[in-house]
C-alpha cells in the first residue's frame, strides 16, 4: 500500500484524487481535495496555538467530518488527537482532556453545557474552539492552506484512545503508525477492502471499532459513510442509497438492525462483507443477521491495546448447519500475531483448558501514555500483552470464556464496576455496594447494582439509579439494583463477585454474554 502515517493517507488521495468523495455525512460531503486543504488549515492553526510533534490535541463531539480534518491535521504535525467519549460524565471528559496535557480543545455544539462545567477545571488547554460557525470561522483565519510537511516516524504515536482496561481510571493507550499501519496493511486484503470499496462507519470514532475501521477503508481510497451515532433506521436507509460494500457493527447493533421495519424491503444486495466483534454475540442474532444480509460475516477480537483485531473467524468458518460450533469461536489469530493460553504463573495451559489470553504481535501498543507502572504491569519485559480475557484453544480456534477481571461489557462498551460503586457510595442510604454485568437480551450485559442499605434508610432502586446518572456517564448507570443484608467477601476483604454473579448466569455456558 505504501502509506506508512495518517497524514500519508490525505496526502496521497488529496494529490491523487481530489475530486473523488471521501466521505459522506449527513450533514455534508466532502472529497479528498477539500479534506487535504481544510486539514492543512487545521494544521496551521494548531501549530499557532502552540501545538507540536507528538503534542495532544482534544476534541468531544460525535462522528463528524470535522474528526478527519483533526485528525489528519494534527498528522501533519505528527500531533496526536485525542477523542473523548462524548457520553461520559463532564468530570470524567475534564479528567482524560487533563491526562492527556491536551494543548487545544475542540467541542460540537451539542457540547457546549459539559463545556461549561469543566472549562475553570481544565489544566493544559490554552485554546477552546467550539463547533460550528465558531470553527468554520477559526478555520478560514488559517490563511494559505499549506502542508506544513512534517513527517512522523515508524513509533511516534498517532492514536491515543482512552480505555478503562480492567483497573483504575480510563488510561490512554498509545497506538503507533507502525502499530497501525501493520493492521491496515494486513487486514485489509483478509477483508476484501479495495478504492471502490464503500465502508459505513457506525461506530464511535473515540474507539478502535469506529477510528480503526475508517481508517482502513481510507488508506485505499474508499469512500466512507458517516453517521453520528448509531441510528438503526438511518443505517438501513445508508446500505440500500449508498451501496455499502463493508461494515463493522457490535452485536447489539446487529440486533438493533434486524428490529427495522424496512429490512426486509431494503436492497441490501450490494453489502459483501459485515465485520462484528467487541462483545460475544448470540447464536440466534448472528443467524438471523446473514439470513437478512445474505453477505459474508468475519468475527473480530481484538482490543484498544493491539490496535484493533488480531484473531478473525473467517466468512469460511460461518457455517451454522454444517459446522455451528465454530460459532461461539471468535477464530484463529493473524499469522503475524502470537497468542497463548496461561495460567496464574504465567505457564501454558492444555488445550481445552481455560486461561488468560497473553498476545505478542507488532500490533500491541506502545503503552499506556503516563503510566510506566500499569505498562509494565499489563507487557512482560519480552513483549506479551495480558489480555485480561479468558479463553481456550480447541482444534486450532481460540474460544473466549469469562474475563479474568469484573470488567463489563455493555453493548460494547466497557464499564470498570469501581467507578459505578465509588458514585453509589456516595449516597448516603448505601452502605455498602458491589456492580457487577448480568445478562441482557439487547445488550449483552447490563450493569446491576447489589446495595447493603444503611441502617435506618430506605432508598429505592428508582433513587439510586437517577443519582448514578448524575454522576457517570449513561451506559455506566445501574439498569437494576437488588439489594443484600451483606456482601460476600474473603478474608481480605474483597468481594466475591463472582459469588455474586452466578445466580445470574445460573444455566449459562459462559460468563460472558
């Protein structure tokens, strides 16, 4: 392919076909030409603003052209952009904008009350841009639309993503042009990818399932479809006007989708491949889904931390009458990722046996930004990844289990429980309180609170639940709170919550769903 940075891609395409759309939004479109200009003057007024190599530059907004114009922008500086998940809390976008040492904030109108509430708590941002006629305007006083040609290296990080992994507050993974580009490269050709090519992308940008996409079609040349948000409706309606060739969804959006009316008489005919991944997904749906797209399907697994997928379960292996095991494989890594199976000493287990996923490939990231320590916690000194996912190998395919840690993952999104629970500490009729994920039709897992209520109080689950939300972002507020004369705990003090999850998943093959 020959691209080997971010910024390489708008410069090959804007030179080579300026002309040709590049992306297509509800809102606008846009062609290569003008994306490589306007991310120029994106440039130009980062590097006024002070912004420099591998400096951060911060942006809350949903999926929008003006994302790509950022991105590639700060490439060109070999600057990093730094997306923040637009449904979190304002507490918790001022605290990734302030690990980040962002330099340069930018917020969608939509935006603009989680602004005012952490603009006197924002620590390095010397400039705030909100979108709109405010942008276009800051954008025109760039002046000449020049490259400014700084070229980034193999290892300079060109994606910060910030995940909440399995402990502590969201961390930001550093993902490098080679880590990147390694994907792109590789994967592309396994998924059919080509310049004629029409990718949708659904996915937020501010995950590797939403950036990582788009940016394979884009390395090609493809045309990409553009939605804000995931609006089922709105997504069939794409496939039948646009003619999508490719696209990734999570399962619960495979769900969403067959629900649409129009399905049935929408011309799907065009679709020749649907990636899915980021959370299990049901036998019933996945065979409901290629009966209504009648295309190829690949399971992906893969994580923030190895830039996207390393396993792939191929179209091949989709075979629900004649192999339907296969279906709960999430399939066979790359051939240039190694995966192992471990036990708690860091030994390989048997095959069939369950253990941690330990992952070595040139597509594991260059580490957590700021944080030597859960770096050198999370990749061994020669080179494996821990995971925190368990699984087994059988006949060649790696099966996932359970997660080694209590992360949950909610329509594909992750919820670290220590969050929820230090939000219902802190009201005053819980005493005690333990999260946990149990099963969830639609989502995958929902997230349920177990409360211990203080003596003398009464509050409801209706209670609790409105006062999570003020404190957490949405998807992270209990669905449901049952409560408990006591949680169970070990001698040292640490909650059972395994315990606690069985009679949920009772009958289950899996703890995961």
């Amino acid at each position: 392919m020959g691209l080997t940075t971010i910024a390489s891609i708008v410069r090959k395409h804007g030179g080579e076909s300026p002309t040709q759309v590049a992306i297509v939004h509800p809102a606008r479109t846009t062609t290569w030409g003008e994306l490589d200009e306007r991310s120029n003057r994106m440039a130009s007024g980062l590097a006024a603003a002070g912004v420099g190599a591998e400096d951060r530059v911060a942006r809350i907004d949903k999926n929008s052209i003006e994302y790509y114009e950022m991105l590639f922008g700060s490439a060109k500086l070999n600057a990093v952009l730094v997306d923040v998940n637009w449904r979190l809390a304002p507490p918790e976008m001022a605290q990734i904008i302030n690990d980040a040492q962002a330099k340069v904030l930018f917020v969608g109108p939509e935006f603009t009350e989680h602004l005012d509430k952490i603009r006197d708590q924002l620590q390095t941002v010397t400039e705030i841009v909100v979108g709109g006629d405010e942008y276009e305007g800051w954008l025109a006083r760039q002046g000449a639309a020049v490259d400014p040609g700084v070229e980034a290296q193999p290892d300079d990080v060109c994606l910060q993503l910030y995940t909440s992994g399995t402990t502590g507050l969201p961390k930001g993974v550093m993902l490098t042009n080679r880590n990147l580009f390694t994907f792109i490269d590789e994967v592309a050709p396994t998924l059919g990818f080509s310049e004629s090519s029409v990718s949708i992308v659904v996915m937020p940008v501010f995950h590797i399932a939403g950036s990582g996409w788009s940016l394979v079609g884009m390395a090609l040349g493809a045309k990409t479809v553009l939605h804000p948000e995931v609006n089922p409706p709105a997504i069939v309606e794409a496939i039948g006007q646009h003619g999508i060739t490719h696209a990734f969804f999570v399962p619960a959006v495979l769900q969403f989708l067959l629900a649409v009316p129009d399905l049935s008489t929408t011309d799907v005919s065009t679709l020749e491949l649907i990636a899915y991944g980021a959370s299990p997904i049901t036998e019933k749906v996945l065979r409901g889904a290629m009966d209504a797209f009648g295309c190829g399907f690949v399971q992906l697994y893969g994580l923030t931390e190895t830039t996207g997928a390393i396993v792939q379960l191929d179209a091949a292996d989709h075979d629900p009458d004649g192999r339907p095991e296969l279906l709960r494989s999430c399939g066979k890594p790359y051939p240039w990722v190694e995966v192992r199976v471990v036990d708690s000493s860091g030994a390989d287990v048997p095959e069939g046996s369950v253990g941690e996923l330990w992952v070595r490939s040139v597509q594991v990231m260059k580490g957590y930004w700021n944080k030597p320590e859960d770096t050198a916690r999370a990749i061994t000194p020669d080179g494996w990844f821990k995971t925190g996912d368990a699984g087994y190998w059988r006949d060649g395919f790696l099966y996932l289990h359970d997660r080694v840690k209590d992360m949950i993952v909610s329509g594909g999104e992750n919820v670290y429980p220590a969050e929820v629970e230090n939000a219902l500490m802190a009201h005053p009729g819980v005493a005690d309180v333990a999260v946990i994920g149990v099963p969830d039709e639609r989502w995958g897992e929902a997230v349920k609170a177990i409360v211990v209520r203080a003596p003398g109080a009464s509050p409801t689950p209706e209670e609790l639940i409105a006062f999570t939300r003020e404190r957490v972002a949405g998807f992270k507020t209990p669905k449901s709170v049952d409560f408990a004369d006591a949680l169970p705990r070990n001698p040292s003090g640490k909650i059972l919550k395994r315990e606690l999850r069985e009679p949920y998943w009772a009958g289950r093959e899996r703890s995961i769903n």
